[in-house]
C-alpha cells in the first residue's frame, strides 16, 4: 500500500460537536465530519450531555467522513481523544448509560468535596492535581449518592463509572471493552501517576470500588474493533484533547512552552520519565506506552476567553466590536488600567475559586479590553516562571486556540517572556496530534503545521504594569 493510501481515523469528541477527521500517510487531512452536541444545563446548575445523542452524533461524524472518501477505501487504525474530566456511569454488559454525561464543567458535589479538605496535601501529592470539583471524583461518589440506576448496578457488580472517553469506546467497539487511559483517568483524581493506576488509598477516601471502574491501559493499546461503514477499525490510542494538541507539532519538546488560549488557557511543559514536583502546578500523563512516560507540567488560566465575554457582557458590547475598540486604544497609545481576573475563579499558581474580579483605574472601554488582554498574559507569565524552574531554558512560546489570533496578547507575552512566540496556523491541533499518534513511526516525515512568528521587544511601560498588577493581586490574596 502506497504511502498516501494508509489512512487514519482521528475522533475528536468536544463540548460542541463530535468530529471524525481522516488523514492520509502523507498527514494530509482527506476527509471531515463534524455533528453539533447540544450542552444541557439547569437550574441547579447541573451541566451535562445527553449520551445516547453523543453516541449517536459520533456515529454520524465517522459516516459523514468515511462518505467523503473514495469507493474502495480502507482506514488503517483510529484514535480518539476527548474533554479529560467529563464523566458517565454506565452498565458494562448491555452498554447503558446510567447518568448523563457530565461535563468537566460541572461543580455539583462541590459542597461535598470541601469536607475532604484536610486531605488536599495527600490528594495533591498522590495525583498531582488541586482538590475540586471539576474532576471526576467528586462527580463519581455523587451519582453513587443520587441516581437509583447507578446504585442497582453497583449492588448487581454490572456498574462502570469512568471518563468519557472509557464510555464512548465501550459504545462504540465490539465486545464493550472497560479500559481507561492514562490521560482521561488521571482527571478523575483517583489515579496515581507514579504507579499509573487507581490509587488504593484515594479509592477509600472517595468510597470508590476499584470493580466499580475501567482497567487502567496505556495511551497506545488494542481497545478493540470500531464498526465504521468502510468495514472495522482497530481503535488503537485514546488520550485527552489537550494532551493530543502538541503533538500536532511534531515530537514533545522540552524546550518549548505549549500554550493553548481558548475559553481559559493552557500553559505546559514536557518532562520524559520524571515526575515533576511543582505544588502549585498541575502534573499530568501526557502519553504513556511500552518505552517510558511523558510528563506534562500544567498552568492553568480560568479567565481567557471567558474573561471577555465577561467584558462584553458588563460594557453592554459585542465582542468584535469590544476588540475594535481595544486595537483603536493601542494605536492610540492609551495606558491600560490593571485588571484583577478572578473569572472562573484564579487558577495556578494561587487557587482561589473565590477571588472577586476588578479593575484598579478607569480608562476607556478600549483600554479596559486591553487591561483584560494583559491580565491574560500576565496570569499567563507567572506561570511561565514556574514551569521555567523545572528543565532546560525555553526557546519558545508555541500558541494555539482562537484568541492566539489577537496580537496585543501574543505580543505581550513575547515581551513578558523574552522569547518568539509562534503561533500555529492549524485549525485542526487536536485532531492532528491525534493523528501523528495513530500513525507512529509512519508520521515521521510529516510536515509540520505552519507558524507566524512574533519576535519579543523591550517593553518597560508592560513590564512596570507587570509589577504593579502583582503588587496589587498579592495584596488582595
């Protein structure tokens, strides 16, 4: 078979839509499909997926691409990679879902979670993750409290409880295989990155049953068979969307500091065979097979995109028309006010779900969209700070997301860090890296996707708001 011809599946499950995208063996992208996933919400602020319809919507996805290629086509393998905190209970002899899917978003047991608060230490030390509620075992212990289904299925030993990605491929593969991978199971905080496996004492502590979840495999193993039209496929990585994103780029480097800037933002750096030790970091699994381990070293900024919504909201403004007037206020050379950005509470290195966003100065609308953008690229830098004390120098910024886009932010951080910034011109980061995965050795010689680079400049009057804007955020801590 002729290079082009070997094709592969990558299935990117998102909170929007469910997306089956075929690359060819020259990493070429061939075919699409992409179905919407309506997001559910309440009045108790419950936020979920229907997944029978999530179920169903990948199955339309993968038709949709395999319709787009040509008679006679055969995929080689596929790969899928899903939100790392989402979480379902389901029956593992018929496949039946015993919860909604839900979201990472979702806080419902926060209440719950905070009496294990004497445990953060331990918990932190043992999964390398901050105690909340946005990971999967707070979600687990409440569907063992609230839903009838899920308690008779425990009772009967037929209950899974488990990351999306562990019920999606139970759905979709012959025989409903129970396995979770390393990147999706250390989101549920009941895994051990250093054992690479549920964790025993963290099992006690939640009131988990090890038979009450998916065996623990690595991030390349045979999960089974996937039906598609084009007859079966071996599904043969399954790993989380931000963990598949660098590899978009070509093998993990730890010289580069990988930033996504979407909804929040991302800041991460690689670690080969050694396990991090940074408190106020997040450490992760980022791939895992029969040759060693690679470590990511996480920051995590809540309020990115989110933050101006929150602008737009408050100004009365769309956004496009908030950012015109942000890029008039740079040509102007108007000096931004600070801005305090609690939005979705302050993530590393401080964690603070409770910390109040607020402007310190007026200005113009303009210049109060710039005060976000910085804020954006000075919770960004702190970061960076951190995960700079861990391993070689970085050499650059490598950026991705929708707001990698606005060049007041990128410029901004080039300048803060002192290093290019490169920002990626892929629309499709996740489903690539999935891809280069699948493909292994095959993907060798792919091209890599294309980059704009933005040189860093001496800025004093950004590195003085700077310090000013973490004079004034510790002092309100």
């Amino acid at each position: 078979m002729q290079a082009e011809q070997r094709l592969c599946l990558a299935l990117d499950q998102g909170g929007h839509a469910s997306r089956a995208l075929v690359f060819d063996g020259l990493g070429q992208l061939v075919a699409t499909g992409s179905v919407p996933v309506e997001t559910l919400r309440n009045a108790e602020g419950h936020i979920e997926h229907d997944p029978d319809a999530l179920i169903g919507s990948l199955r339309e996805a993968i038709a949709a691409a395999c319709k787009e290629l040509p008679a006679g086509s055969r995929i080689s393998a596929a790969g899928l990679a899903t939100q790392r905190s989402s979480l379902c209970c389901w029956n593992r002899h018929s496949g039946e879902a015993l919860s909604p899917v839900i979201s990472w978003q979702d806080r419902r047991h926060a209440a719950w979670l905070e009496t294990l608060g004497e445990h953060a230490g331990m918990i932190r030390a043992r999964t390398g993750l901050v105690l909340t509620p946005h990971y999967g075992a707070s979600k687990m212990r409440w569907c063992l409290d609230q839903l009838p289904a899920v308690q008779a299925a425990h009772a009967a030993g037929e209950l899974v409880m488990g990351p999306l990605a562990s019920f999606i491929a139970c759905r979709l593969l012959d025989g409903l295989p129970c396995y979770a991978d390393p990147a999706n199971a250390a989101r549920t905080q009941l895994w051990d990155p250093a054992t690479r496996d549920w964790s025993d004492e963290l099992l006690r502590l939640f009131g988990i049953a090890r038979a009450d979840l998916p065996v623990p495999v690595t991030s390349r193993f045979a999960w089974g068979e996937l039906a598609t039209p084009l007859g079966p496929v071996p599904l043969t990585v399954v790993t989380g969307d931000q963990s598949a994103v660098p590899f978009a780029f070509g093998p993990l480097d730890a010289g580069t500091a990988y930033v996504n800037i979407g909804t929040g933002a991302f800041i991460q750096r690689a670690l080969r065979d050694r396990l991090p030790d940074a408190q106020q970091l997040l450490v992760s699994v980022v791939w895992s097979d029969s040759e060693g381990v690679d470590y990511m070293l996480e920051g995590t900024v809540n309020g990115a995109g989110s933050a101006l919504d929150w602008l737009a909201g408050r100004e009365g403004l769309p956004l496009a028309r908030l950012l015109d007037a942000g890029q008039s206020a740079a040509a102007a050379g108007l000096e931004p006010p600070l801005f305090l950005n609690g939005i979705g509470g302050l993530g590393s290195p401080f964690w603070r779900s409770d910390f109040e966003s607020r402007f310190a100065g007026a200005g113009t609308i303009g210049s109060r969209l710039l005060a976000v953008l910085e804020s954006i690229a000075f919770l960004l830098y702190t970061n960076y700070r951190e995960l700079k004390a861990q391993g070689p120098p970085f050499t650059r910024l490598l950026l991705t997301g929708g707001l990698s886009v606005n060049d007041y932010l990128c410029q901004c951080l080039a300048d803060l860090c002192g290093i290019p910034v490169m920002r990626s011109e892929e629309p499709e980061a996740t489903a690539r890296g999935l891809a280069r995965l699948i493909a292994a050795d095959d993907a060798r010689d792919w091209a890599v996707p294309a980059t704009s680079r933005l040189m860093p400049a001496e800025n004093p009057a950004l590195c003085a708001r700077f310090r000013r804007w973490e004079a004034l955020l510790q002092a309100q801590l």
